[in-house]
C-alpha cells in the first residue's frame, strides 16, 4: 500500500474516530426528556408505594432531576399486573417500578408468567425487616402469646399485604418454623396491599399482621390503634421503632431482610440505566434521605445494576427452597 493511500485511510478515520466519541458522549449524557412514571406496584399503604412516594420526593427536594416522578399505584396480583403492563413497554427509558422479594416470590409460586429476568435492574436502594402488629387493646401481649393462640386454634389468621407465597407470607412461615409450627400450618390471609390488611385487623377479622417495619413506623407511637410484637432484625432499629423487641430478644432465632430497589422496562437503554444508577447513588447521600430512612427504619444497600442483576439471581435459587417446603412451587 502506498504512503498516500496510507494517509487517505488516516485523514478519513479521524472524522469517523470523532464521530464515535462524539456519539459515547451523547449517550453517556442521556437525561429524560419527560416525566418518569415511577409504578409501586400496589395499592397506596404498602412498602413499595412508601419507597416510591419517598424517593419521588427526595429526588424532587433535593432538585436531583430536571424531570419529575410521579408515583402511580398498580395494585393487584402481589405485583403480578403491573409487571404485565411493564412488560409490555420494551425499551422505554422513562417507566420504573419498586420492587423486593416479591419479584422472585410470585413468579416461583406460579402467580405471573413474568420473573426478574423479564426486566432491567437498575439498583438496588435498602433493606427493611418485617414487623407483626396488632391491635391496640389485643389480648396478645408478645410473639409467644401469639404463637401459643395460633397452635390451640389453627383457623386463627394472620394477614399480609402479599400474594401467598410471597415476601409477607414467607417472613411469617419462616417465623412459625421458628416458634415451633409447621410453616405451611400457619393460616396466612392475603389482601391486596398493607392498608387493606391493616383495616381488617382493625376490625377484627384477623390475629395480627405481617407487613414492612418502614410502612408501619408511620402508625405506631402515643395513641395508635396498633401496637408492635417484634421485629425481625439482628438488633433494635432506631427512630419510631426503638422500643420494639426483636424475634430474637424473645427466644425466635428467626431474622428476615427485606431489601428494596428498582426495576425498569425489559432492554431499556444501558445509557438510560446509567443515568439512574447515578441519580439514586446521588441520592443515598442527601440529608433528605438519610432523614427519610432514619424515621423509617431504613439501611441503605446499595447495588449498581449489574451486582443487583446478580443478587436477583441469588434470590431467585434461595426462595425456590423455601417454596418447595411449604408445597408452593409451580
């Protein structure tokens, strides 16, 4: 090859150098270009529709994003209907969910034909535990008063605001199993998010329920109507929940995480995943957050999509185990 043609090959790779860097610029520089439906995926009360309410408004105090987000509830089927409207938006940048244990949980137990696997990891934002709340004036003084109810009458009820076989359901199997029952011998009564459990223990037509400790700080304290049993961390949590003992503290050696994140459209755009990547690391770090999780009872952790891809995974092999025991694997 000639020197001059040599130089002709060298002159036209530079426009063409300078076109592909200008174009990774472009795409690392991808902001929304309208407003973020940010999907909880039930009813208002829960602990997706507390995440989603909660980062929506950090994220707009602290002036984070130029776009809003609006939280929008899609209630029904432990999630299962929102993820079939999500998974019908391939590609779009700008539609979100929260999600948690759920995600893997109903899909294993045969209640939506759509798995994590269906969707984009964004990242993963906390944890949270489990809590069993009462009435007020309940006859169930600690976790053993209602363990010991729930032995002598197995037609006693427990409540969630999950499907059966998802994350309250299981938290409260894994505890019976703690206290000595059969897991599957706990009569666990489902409802379509935690306000709607949380009105039917007020009126009496369950024992107590199982729900998120984030979701229930908010209705705790100096004149409730409900009061706490246990929680299901390692240690006490802080802020409105100090004063509840842990399983542990009353001889159940039982803990349940209950981690938090968020989940996109299936193949959105690796520049889009990017973009919220680092808006919600931003946001972990704002005082406005760190308010936020410390009056709830949150722990930050942290996962970038890829680690959460991974995570999921793990979950997804852990609870196909815990499934198969209580004969709820499809």
């Amino acid at each position: 090859m000639t020197t001059l043609s040599l130089k002709r090959i060298a002159v036209l790779a530079l426009p063409m150098a300078a076109l592909a860097m200008t174009t990774s610029a472009q795409a690392q520089e991808w902001t929304p270009s309208r407003s973020i439906e940010f999907i909880a995926p039930a009813n208002p009360g829960g602990g997706w529709d507390t995440l989603v309410r909660t980062m929506s408004r950090v994220i707009q105090q602290e002036s984070l994003a130029d776009e809003s987000f609006a939280a929008i509830n899609v209630p029904g089927g432990g999630g299962a209907v929102a993820w079939a409207q999500v998974a019908r938006d391939n590609g779009n940048p700008h539609k979100l969910f929260a999600t948690s244990p759920p995600m893997i949980l109903v899909p294993l137990a045969g209640a939506s034909r759509f798995d994590h696997t269906d969707f984009t990891p964004i990242a993963r934002i906390n944890t949270d535990y489990s809590i069993i709340l009462v009435a007020a004036d309940s006859e169930y003084q600690d976790l053993e008063d209602l363990f010991t109810a729930l032995k002598a009458n197995p037609g006693l009820s427990v409540g969630g605001g999950s499907a059966p076989g998802s994350m309250d359901h299981i938290s409260m199997a894994g505890l019976a199993s703690a206290a000595g029952m059969e897991a599957s011998a706990v009569n666990y009564i489902p409802f379509s998010g935690g306000g709607d459990a949380m009105t039917n223990l007020m009126g009496g037509h369950i024992e107590a329920v199982i729900g998120g400790a984030g979701e229930a700080v908010g209705q705790l304290g100096e004149g409730s109507q409900l009061r706490a049993l246990g929680v299901s961390s390692e240690e006490r949590l802080g802020g409105g929940l100090a004063e509840v003992p842990t399983y542990q503290e009353q001889g159940f050696d039982y803990t349940f995480d209950i981690w938090r994140g968020v989940m996109g459209a299936p193949e959105m755009p690796e520049e889009a995943v990017a973009y919220y990547e680092e808006l919600f690391a931003d946001m972990l770090e704002t005082t406005a957050w760190r308010e936020a999780s410390d009056q709830l009872g949150w722990i930050d952790a942290y996962q970038d999509s890829e680690e959460f891809g991974a995570f999921l995974d793990q979950q997804q092999e852990q609870f196909s185990s815990v499934l198969t025991d209580l004969g709820l694997m499809r």
